[in-house]
C-alpha cells in the first residue's frame, strides 16, 4: 500500500523592478517657447500605482527650474512641460547656426511600495536670428559751405565741408558680423550715395561714414 503526502509550497512576492523612460524635447528662442512630454513606465507589478517627480537635490519636486527655463511634471500621469525663458542673455545670444543649447533634469517615478527608478531628460534649445538694432534711429550732422563772414564781413569762412562719424550695430546674438549699407528707395543697397548737394560713404566692415558737401554744386552756392 502507499500514503500520498500534500505539500503546500507558498509563493512569496516582491516588488518587481519598474524602469522608466522619457523622450528628448525641443524648443526654439522667440519662436518654439514650450514644449511637453509624457514619461512611461514599465512594471511587471500591474496593480502598482505611480507618481511621478523632477529631482531637486535630494528632494521630489513637481516644478523645477533649470539653466534656461522651467520644467513642470503631473504627478499623476508622468506628463511634463517646459516653458523657455527668453529673456536669458545665452538664449537670446543664440543665432540660427549656433550649437543648441541643453537643459538637463532627472526624472523620478515612484510605485505605491516607495521603489523608484530615474531617467534623465534633456531639452534642446534652437537659436533664431536676432536683427541688429542702432542705439540711435536717427543721425543728425551740419556742414557749412566756404563763403566769406562769420556770417558777415569780409573774411574768408573756410566753412565745414565735411563731417565723419560711425554707426555701431547692437545685435543679442553673440559673435555677430555685420556689414552696413545706405538703403536706397528703390530697395537696393550702397555705400556711396551722390547728391544734389554732396557725397556720403560708410564703410561697410567698420560702420564709420563721412560727408563731404560739394561746394561747387549752384544749390549749395545758393544758400546765404
């Protein structure tokens, strides 16, 4: 004869390990301003529940900012937006060819057991193209015809024939060049302009300029 023995074996659980991801975002200076994204998880537990952070230091923040802007999660669903600050003088100083900058933050998902995983996030920063702007909108110069009297009498006036300065571009892009040009009325460009009355040049490297009054012209030999 033979006896039959059961054998209980218990199944103990444990927390399984979850893993977490998030996909790169981008956005563009003046134009792209925010951006969003979602972080997933993985967990073999599928009754666990998840929240979601940004690590600060130490501590589990849902809103953080970064070198160029700001970083905001839901705790509940893992989504994210960052929102560009535009007044920072290094994203303004983006041009359109400049290396993009980057916002670093790590991602934390944490289950209903308190086991956490982390990921790294990181926001790329396009630049655009800033136009230059004068520190003046306009340039206001006198010259003065040869002629005799101071404005009377008989002495020779040798008068101010001519008058130099410089225009200096301010751009917020960093290590701009720039040329600089008359814009003429039918839209084309010049450096030399002749009129009625003289000639002026600006240096198209430099930004320096000078007008020379043509003595010889009637309009000017006109004026008293």
């Amino acid at each position: 004869s033979s006896n039959a023995t059961p054998i209980t074996i218990v199944i103990y659980r444990t927390n399984a390990v979850q893993v977490l991801s998030v996909k790169e975002i981008e956005v563009k200076e003046d134009t792209f301003n925010t951006a969003t994204g979602s972080a997933s998880v993985t967990d073999s537990d599928v009754n666990d529940s998840h929240t979601y952070s940004i690590l600060s230091d130490s501590k589990e923040v849902v809103t953080l900012k970064g070198s160029y802007g700001t970083l905001v999660i839901n705790k509940t669903t893992g989504q994210y937006t960052y929102t560009l600050d535009n007044s920072n003088a290094n994203v303004q100083g983006l041009d359109a060819n400049s290396k993009p900058l980057t916002d670093t933050f790590t991602i934390r998902v944490k289950d209903s057991y308190g086991a956490w995983s982390d990921a790294s996030l990181t926001v790329s920063i396009d630049g655009t193209n800033d136009a230059p702007t004068f520190s003046t909108a306009s340039i206001v110069t006198d010259v003065t015809e040869v002629g005799v009297g101071t404005p009377y009498g008989n002495t020779t006036n040798a008068g101010v024939p001519s008058v130099n300065g410089q225009i200096v571009a301010e751009d917020r892009d960093f290590n701009e060049e720039h040329t600089y040009h008359f814009k003429l009325s039918n839209g084309s460009y010049a450096n030399t302009i002749t009129t009625d009355y003289g000639t002026v040049t600006i240096d198209a490297t430099t930004g320096k300029y000078s007008y020379t009054l043509n003595n010889d012209a009637n309009m000017v030999n006109a004026l008293k």
